[in-house]
C-alpha cells in the first residue's frame, strides 16, 4: 500500500545549523502518529518541508506517493497543514477566508462543507467577524478548518493546542478523531504528552534533528516505561535491598521504580521481612511523560 | 484556473475593502497636483500648441497614479502577507506560480485603473480632454499598470522589512515617475537630462499615454510601446523566475 507520509534520508541545513540529519520516517494511511521532541528539535521544519513551504537540502518526500517537490500539486492536493504559527489574514472574515482557501483548492462551491467545518469547530457564530477580533483559540480553529477546507486524506497539526483552553482541546480532539476514524490519516506534534498517548498508535521522537525513537505507543511504555510505586512507611525507612529502586525519598514517602509490575511481590516481602508497616500506597502506571524524559535523556548515537 | 481566479478576486477585495486609502487618497492627492500646478503654470507655459497646460498636464498625472498605485497593490498586499505570515495560506494550496503572478498582476492593474479613471475623469470637470487616439491610450495604460504590478511583486519578494519595500518606493518609483515628463515635456530639457530621460521607461508610457489624447508625442507610439513591452517582458520573466525558484518564500 502506498504509504500517506513517506520520509527518505532528509537532511535541511540553515547556514551553519544542521537542523534535520538524515529523518526518515514512513506513515502508513489511517493512522494516527504523533511527532514528538523538544524545542527546536526540528518538528516544524520537516512540516515545512513535507507542505512545501521549505525545501529539503537533502532526501525526498512524499505525501500518498506524490513527491512534494516533482509533483508538487497533487502533494498539497491530499495535505491538509495547520501551521504552527497563529497566522490569520486581517482584512477577511472567517467565511471569506475559507472560501478563499476552497477556491485555491479549485473547489468552487464549497459552502455546505464549510458550514459542517464550522459547525464542529464551534465557529458558527463567528463566521461573519473579521479574522483579527478573534482570540487566540478562535484564531487556532480557523486554521484547522483552513486546512480542512479541501478534505485532504492527510491532515498534519503541528502544535495545535498550543496555548488552547481545555474544553477547546476536548473538542477538537473529538473532531480530529472523527476524521480519523472516517479514515484521515493524522499527525500531530503537541507538547501535551498525555494527549499525544490517549491519541495516537504511533510515535517518533525526534532529538537535535534525528528520529531516537519510533514505535507504537503501547511498545513504548512497555519497554521504556516504569510503574512508579509511591510508599508511606512506618517507621520510615527502606529495606537495603530495595535501595536499587528507589527513586526519590521525603521523609517517610518513598518512590520505587519498578521494570514490571510482578517486583511489586518483592517489595512486600522484604516490607513484611523488615517489620515495616505501610500507611500510604499509590501505584502508578508507566506515562509518556515519563518514558519521553527518560529517552531524551540518552546520549545521541552518532552516525 | 478557479485558484487564480479566486485570489484576483481576493486581492480586489482586500483593496476595495480599505478603499479610502487605496483610491480615494490617491485621487484626492493626485487633484491637489492638478489644482496647483495648472494655477501655477497655466499662463507661463505652453507645450504643445493649442493644448493648455492643464489639458497637458491630465494624462500625465492619470499615469503616474496609475503606475504608483499599480506598484503599491501588488507590493503592499504581498509584503503585508509575508510580514504577517499569512502567505502560507497562498503557499499550501497546489496554486502555480504562474497563477500567483497572474492573479496579483491583475489585481494591480485593476487598482491602477480605477484610479488612474478617478483622476482622469475628475480632471474632465476642471478642462476639457480630447481623445485622439483611445486604442494607444487603452494600451499604454494597460503596460504601465502590468510593469508596475510586475514591479511591485519583485520589490515585496525582495523585501525583508516595510523600511526596505519604502525605500524601493522612494528612491526609485517616486523619482521615475516625477522624471518622467509628467510635469513637463523632455523636449524642454538641457540635452543632458533629455538623452538620460530616455533611459527611463516610464517616459515612453507617459509620452505614448499622451499620445493617445492629443496625438503629438516625443516619441512615436509604436517605438514606445515595443520598448515598455520589452521592459514588462523583462520585469515579468524576472518575477515568475523569482515565483517558480521559491525566492524568500519557500525557506
Ligand atoms: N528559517 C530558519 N533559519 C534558521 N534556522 C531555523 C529556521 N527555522 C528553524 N530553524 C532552526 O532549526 C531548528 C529546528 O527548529 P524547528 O523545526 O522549529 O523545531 P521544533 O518545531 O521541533 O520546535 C531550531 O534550532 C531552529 O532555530
Ligand atoms: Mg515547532
């Protein structure tokens, strides 16, 4: 099957900045992939470079087997991009802008689609105001619907939470996944962790330019996550033979790290060994967050 | 096709909507032009014989509104989009650059026609105006608009800041539309300035423009209008180069 998203062995240097080393990444239709890393990590430039709106120094790529440099058109065709940056365009309501945008898709009459995009984007009521009197999460959800104005197969959303209330993200997850779920393929870059883990099957984590992991996201914590044990004990203090878990202690709390659940045994038997009693117990499940920190925390391998 | 036509349509729309400054102001500005100088000059000079100066002097400003406000739509519009960061909704669209070009160019010439026929016909109120030749006159206004559309799309390419694209402005445009002969006919400076006045393109539109209302030029029509054609060919291929490369737009 021909892949939405297919990456190749790009490389993008800005001057003295090598900003993306070699990325190469396959999504396959239908999936739900997140794109995560840090700051600077060279999320937004390889959007840039997929949308066209900046040109690979090195490597192709192709969006639903159309190169997006030798088949420019048909690549944005079936892209859907909503940019990071909360652009708008001062002069133009919000209807006209997505009519706008509809027509440089080469779809004409387009209003009963913009009117659905604007109903389940909550923005009915603002499709007559100019785009400037909007506040920043109006703003956000025009460029959402902006970019589904031409319902593209591939939909890619590069931070679209940013700086968006709670009950705005709630919605506009619920729509994204709809989409998905009538067969969109979408990727997203959020620094919300635990949105990226509840969403998507599918992650890369991109460090300084490179992919340092790539996984489904049920592998990931598996692998690379802990179950975090927190433990009030009485008298406080911990067995020597747990110390090797322990990952943090204040006064009588204790937190353990373990690899798998079934350490949990362990650690009762050497509590009821030692005589120690305990007050508080809360086990937590391995997180995103915490599988993220731990990976972005090795060092690079370097080519 | 529908993606030009949609963002000619759009860059109408975003001049008409502001319209007090993108037409009334010019018109207003040009008239005073008009008003003073006619006053200043009526009696004193006579360039053409039986054409007072205030007739002379119509079709001159009616160009030079034309060309800087053929300069300024295309110009603004884009460097606004790109200071603002809204052109990437131009950028992600399967738009060619061919229909970026077409569609501001168009836009341009529109802007400086509504403009350039304010002035025209407010001037009608002031002085009569013959119209010897409507064909040329049609034509030398629909060149300088295009030039000037053209123009205005490489300066705002060009530009990193608004102090970069008024520079341009200033230091070029302004100085070759008011060395041009708008005020005056080159025949009536010293040699020097007459030879370097035909290094400047925007002397052939004004002379031809003229040429279309009193049927006397400096210079024959069909010579000028081949070299502005030349030079909007120029301008052109130049632009759609700087489109198609990605030129401060794609990086
Ligand atoms: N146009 C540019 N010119 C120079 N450096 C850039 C440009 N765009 C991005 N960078 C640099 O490239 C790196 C990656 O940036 P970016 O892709 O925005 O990261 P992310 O989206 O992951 O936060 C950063 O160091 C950034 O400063
Ligand atoms: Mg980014």
């Amino acid at each position: 099957m021909t892949p939405a998203i297919e990456i190749r062995e790009v490389h993008k240097r800005f001057a003295s900045l090598h900003a993306l080393r070699g990325v190469s990444l396959r999504v396959e239709p239908g999936e739900f992939f997140a794109l995560l890393g840090p700051n600077g990590a060279g999320k937004t430039t390889l959007i840039n470079i997929l949308a066209g709106l900046s040109r690979a120094t090195q490597g192709r790529c192709a969006v639903m087997g159309h190169d997006v440099v030798d088949d420019y058109r048909n690549a944005r065709r079936v892209l859907g991009v909503v940019p990071q940056e909360l652009v708008y365009d001062a002069f133009f309501t919000v209807r006209e802008m997505l009519r706008f945008q509809s027509g440089y898709f080469g779809l004409r009459r387009n209003d009963d689609w913009i009117d659905e995009l604007l109903h389940n984007l909550g923005l009915t009521d603002k499709a007559e105001s100019p785009t400037r009197k909007l506040s920043g999460g109006m703003k956000r959800r025009v460029l959402v619907a902006q970019a589904l104005v031409h319902k593209p197969p591939v939909i890619v959303l590069d931070e679209p939470t940013a700086g968006v209330d709670v009950e705005l993200r709630q919605s506009l997850w619920a729509f994204i996944r709809r989409l998905n779920r009538d067969g969109h393929t979408i990727v997203l870059t959020t620094h919300y962790l635990e949105e990226a883990e509840t969403l998507c099957s599918r992650i890369a984590m991109l460090k300084q330019g490179q992919v340092i992991a790539l996984d489904s996201t049920e592998n990931l914590l598996r692998n690379h996550g802990a179950t975090e044990v927190r433990l009030r004990l009485n008298p406080g203090r911990l067995p020597e033979m747990l110390r090797p878990m322990l990952s943090s202690a204040e006064g009588n709390d204790f937190r353990l790290s373990l690899r798998q659940c079934g350490e949990l045994e362990t650690v009762m038997a050497a509590l009821r060994a030692a005589n120690i009693n305990i007050d508080d117990v809360e086990v937590s499940k391995p997180d995103l967050e915490a599988v993220f920190l731990r990976i972005m925390g090795k060092p690079i391998k370097s080519h | 096709m529908s993606g030009l036509w949609t963002l000619f349509y759009k860059e109408i729309l975003r001049f008409w909507k502001v319209s007090l400054q993108t037409i009334l102001s010019p018109l207003v500005t040009t008239l005073l032009y008009l008003l003073i100088f006619s006053h200043v000059l009526e009696a004193h000079v006579q360039v053409y014989p039986g054409v007072g100066y205030a007739s002379f002097l119509i079709p001159g400003l009616v160009m030079m509104a034309m060309l800087q406000n053929a300069f300024a739509n295309s110009s603004s519009s884009l460097i606004q989009s790109k200071m603002a960061g809204n052109i990437v909704f131009l950028l992600l669209p399967p738009l060619a650059y061919w229909e970026f070009f077409a569609a501001y160019v168009a836009a341009a010439v529109v802007r400086g026609l509504v403009v350039g026929l304010g002035v025209g016909l407010a001037g009608l109120w002031f002085v009569p105006l013959t119209l010897a030749h409507p064909l040329w006159m049609a034509l030398f206004a629909l060149a300088g608009c295009a030039m000037l559309g053209a123009a205005g799309i490489i300066t705002a390419l060009w530009a990193g800041s608004y102090d970069q694209m008024a520079a341009v402005q200033n230091f070029v445009i302004m100085p070759l539309t008011f060395l041009s002969g708008v005020f005056y006919s080159i025949h009536s400076l010293p040699p020097f300035w007459q030879a370097l006045s035909r290094y400047n393109p925007f002397f052939y539109l004004i002379d031809g423009f003229r040429y279309g209302f009193f049927g006397v030029s400096d210079v024959s029509p069909a010579l000028g209008l081949s070299i502005v054609g030349t030079c909007f060919l120029a301008l052109s291929l130049a632009t759609l180069a700087l489109l198609k490369s990605g030129y401060k737009l794609r990086n």
